[in-house]
C-alpha cells in the first residue's frame, strides 16, 4: 500500500486563502467579493495587498452573486466567498438565474461546508449543497480533501471558463497530498490501488478512507482508494476501470446520502456496470451541534464506518 504520511494538519479553507493570495499576484483580472467572513475565508491578505480588486459586500449574500456576476461581463474573474450554507441554499434563485443560466464565469467558494462546521450547529451545516450545485447546467462542483489540494483547486480554477462551485472546510484535517500536485478539474486521483473493493471518496473522508484502507489491509482486504474531488463533471472512466477490477464500491462523503457523490456514482453504475454499493454519507437527516470529531463519530462519517461498508458490501458481490 502507498503510504500517504500527515505532513501537518491544516484547515482546508486556509489552502484557499494561500492560492487567492497567489491569483492575487499572478492575475490582475481575479477579484474578490466577501460577505462580511473576511477571516473565516482567509481573504486578508488578498484585501490587503489588492484592496481595489476586494469587495466587502457585507451580509448581503444575494447581492454580492448579483455584482459578482455583472463583472463578469468586464472580463474579471469574481471568487465569492462565505459559508457553504449562505453560498448555496440562501442564493440558490441568484446562482441559478445569474450566474448558471447565462454560464456567467463566477466562482462560488464555500468554507465551512458540512458538519464539521461543528459547534455553529444545523441551521449553519448544509448537507445539502452539492446536490443543489450539481444539478445546475454547467456548473463544476469541486470538494477538496486537504489543505495543499485546496490552494491547487483554487488556482486551476481560475483558468476554467465557466460556473463553479468549489466547497472547503473549517476544521483543521490531515494535510497529505503532495504540494507540486498538479490539480486537473474533472480527474480522479488513484490514491490506493486495490483488487477487492473500491472506495471512493471526496472532502474529509478521503484521509479516512485512506486509513480504513489500512485497517482493511490488516484484514486481508485489498483497498482500492479512489479521490474524487471534482464531482461534477464526474470522471466516469476511472470509477469503472476500478470496478471492473473490484466488483463492488463504498461512497463516502460529508453529505446527505440523497443528491450526493454517492447518488452520483450509483448512477455511473446503474447505466454502465451494475455493482454493489454502499454508501457512508448523512442519513437524511440535519446535523447538530457539537464538536466536528462528535459529529462524525455520531454520523458515521469516520474510518471506522467505512470499514463497516465495506465488509457489508463485499458480501454483496
């Protein structure tokens, strides 16, 4: 198995503050509009050193879509940035009309997705923000897994025409894939080659799924880990290539089960190659409030109950 080693833990919506600082000096058409999360989006140093390229729209999150997409049409390149669940469900309407519809070239980035948003509780963790984003025409959904792959998504993001949603996180998360990674939208990362499962995972539990792989190699499990950071467009060719060898798949996300990666993939498999799948996500409920490590353990969101997944899967094939 390829040992992928935590090089020091970092929060992912960090990384994202590290590439807008880069973009910022790299290309003088990106701009950036807040919605009053200055420090939770880590735009400090992109406001200070471009303040004529940051907009502080305050709490207006409808608004700043709005702006964000007429700027467009000037040839600049808005990142938008507040909490997963404001960037989403709140302007859902505006994205749509806005933004998707007319293939407007915003990016729409989202810190504290899911529930390790912990302590701020349901109202504030969106589970359901993927589904509601990649049901939109032209639309990417990006979900990244760590800190150096966040600063990379950002970066390569900029140079994609078109409509994006890129969701990050609050809590500091193993930070393990390498930083000279190139970041390739719509290619799926083999981290672990396997011949008897397949586990697919996107955000925080592709680190989990890298240690349940371990734990399943201890079993006499061969762990294929597949990291699926652009959901849409889904890069369809590696899950196959993967289940033809393997036969079956877990889908583990940080995410209602319903509209999630693991509806995506069920799809991949229902007109393609028919397979057993189990999926670790949020049982189609709200979260609550509590500490991120609770909230997991609770949800089942960890590598424990991915290790679980995968025995009940296996004896499905």
């Amino acid at each position: 198995m390829k040992k992928y080693e935590n090089t020091g833990s970092k929060d992912t919506r960090s990384g994202f503050g590290a590439g807008m600082t880069e973009l910022g000096q790299k290309n003088e058409n990106v701009v950036a509009l807040c919605a009053d999360l200055i420090g939770s989006l880590k735009f400090d140093d992109f406001k200070k050193n471009h303040p004529e390229r940051f907009f502080q729209i305050g709490i207006a999150e409808a608004n700043m879509i709005g702006i964000a997409a007429g700027l467009t049409i000037g040839g600049k390149i808005p990142f938008t940035g507040t909490f997963a669940n404001f960037s989403t469900g709140r302007v859902y309407d505006q994205i749509r009309q806005s933004v998707a519809y007319s293939d407007k070239n915003v990016k729409i980035c989202a810190s504290h997705a899911g529930l390790t948003l912990g302590e701020d509780g349901a109202t504030h963790q969106i589970l359901e923000d993927i589904g509601l984003m990649k049901m939109l025409p032209g639309m990417a959904v990006i979900n990244t897994c760590d800190y150096n792959q966040t600063k990379a998504a950002t970066l390569a993001i900029a140079d994609h025409h078109g409509p994006v949603y890129l969701r990050f996180g609050r809590p500091v998360v193993p930070n393990f894939t390498p930083a000279d990674e190139p970041f390739e939208i719509g290619k799926a990362i083999v981290l672990n080659e396997g011949s008897d499962v397949t586990i697919v995972a996107t955000g925080h539990l592709v680190w989990e799924a890298l240690v349940a792989a371990e734990a399943l190699e201890e079993k006499g499990i061969s762990a294929e880990v597949i990291n699926i950071h652009t959901i849409k467009p889904l890069d369809e060719e590696a899950i196959l290539k993967s289940l033809a060898k393997t036969k079956c798949v877990v889908t583990a996300e940080e995410h209602n089960i319903l509209g999630g990666l693991g509806e995506s993939i069920a799809r991949v498999l229902t007109l393609n190659r028919p397979a057993p799948q189990e999926f670790v996500a949020v049982q189609d409920s709200f979260g609550e409030s509590g500490t991120p490590e609770q909230l997991m353990e609770k949800y089942k969101l960890n590598n424990q109950a991915i290790v679980e997944a995968v025995e009940r899967v296996m004896k499905r094939k």
